[in-house]
C-alpha cells in the first residue's frame, strides 16, 4: 500500500517526495503493475494516471502496461473510456504533440509548504479554484460568466464579480455567518478531497475576506465507483 500511494502521488505531482521532477514515470509504474498483491482496480488506476500525466501514450506502451497488468479484456473498456472524459488516451504518430497542447494541464499554485505528508502531496485543482474565484482572479475564459464579462452580462442576467456574488446575505438575517459565500456546485461526481478543501479555504480566508465555502455536488465520488462509472460509458 504505502508503494501504490507513492506511485499515485508521484504520478499525480510530476515529482517525487523531495520535488525532483520524474523523468521516467515508467519505472515505477510497471513493478506496481507486476505486483501480484495490488487488485485489478488500483493496477487500473495507476494506468489511467499514467495515461493522464502524459496526456496519452502509444498503442504499444498502451497494450504493454495492460499486458503487464494482466488486466481482462472485460475490464479494459475503463481505460479507453477515459477518453469520453475528453482525455486522449492513444497519441500515435506526429498529431501526438498537436493533442497534448489542446489538452494542457492547467497551471498549478505551488504548494510546497501544505504538502506535509508524502503520502498525500496532492492538492485538488477545485482549491486553486475556489481561493482565485474569492480574490477574483478567475481565468476569464474559463468561467466568463462570473465575473459580469460573460454574453449575458448586457441582458442583465450577468453574474457579478466575487466582491458582489457573495454579497447576497445583506438581506437576509444573521444564520450563523455574518461574511459573504461563496457556493460551488460540481456536475459530474465530487470526491471527499475536494470537499476538504471548501473548510480549509473557510479557514484560509476567515479572518481577511470573511468569506465561507459551501461547496455540493450531484454525488460523491470513490476510486472504486469511478471506475465503474467508466465501464459504464460503454453500455
């Protein structure tokens, strides 16, 4: 276990426990994938990590790691469904780099100083989200609409900025928070990590912003039934 959740992170990361970027994610993924005593589902989602990082991978590696794996054909449809998420999962040939830059990670804030624990390094990108969305600064093109530049900003039907969408408890009596909110609301699944983060924003902005995160989602999200929500795609 205390393996499988240093190849996870690494591959989420980019880097090793002492911020050395990880050239060769490779290495460290195959013996994981050799190992008899990790399952079928956490062999996949080392895969799919893989895959994610690199922003696709060849047909060849593709069919090798699930070889490696020795993952059932039956199961094997969760890895190519990845792509109905709008992540590539094959890049062959030339077009490979055109995909990886549509596809572009998005830039991350270095959170050095919170990665206490080497087991748990990552930070969800829903974070960088909610502090950017309280200091409006928001890509606009991403989320057009928040900030009152969107299309409907003229037909009054606009969303404000963060220093006016939160603002909406000045009318209403005192429940418990006398500073602005800010909701989020996630379509598509929301795991226990990003719901974290919406307390310890709270806390980060507590005494500056006043503002309180309330984030929801449609359901919560697990490793196991994200994997079956994928097979499920195939149906």
């Amino acid at each position: 276990v205390d393996k499988l959740c240093l190849v996870e992170q690494d591959l989420a990361m980019g880097s090793d426990a002492d911020g050395e970027r990880i050239k060769d994610h490779m290495k460290n993924v195959v013996p994981v994938l050799l190992d008899n005593s990790v399952s079928t589902n956490d062999k996949i989602r080392i895969i799919l990590l893989y895959i994610h990082s690199k922003l696709g991978i060849s047909t060849e590696n593709l069919e090798k790691l699930i070889q490696h794996a020795s993952i059932p054909p039956s199961e094997s449809c969760i890895i190519h469904n990845l792509a109905h998420l709008g992540i590539p999962v094959v890049n062959d040939g030339a077009g490979g780099q055109g995909v990886r830059k549509k596809y572009k990670h998005p830039d991350r804030k270095n959170r050095v100083d919170e990665n206490t624990f080497k087991h748990s390094r990552w930070t969800p990108y829903l974070k960088d989200i909610m502090e950017d969305a309280i200091n409006d600064q928001l890509d606009q093109r991403q989320f057009p609409f928040i900030n009152g530049k969107g299309p409907m900003a003229g037909s009054g039907g606009g969303a404000r900025s963060a220093r006016g969408y939160g603002q909406w408890h000045r009318d209403k009596k005192d429940m418990g928070h006398s500073g602005p909110r800010l909701i989020v609301f996630v379509l598509g699944g929301i795991c226990y990590s990003e719901t974290r983060c919406a307390y310890e924003v709270t806390e980060m902005f507590k005494t500056s912003k006043k503002f309180e995160v309330i984030v929801g989602s449609t359901h919560i999200i697990t490793p196991d039934n994200f994997l079956k929500n994928l097979r499920e795609l195939s149906a």
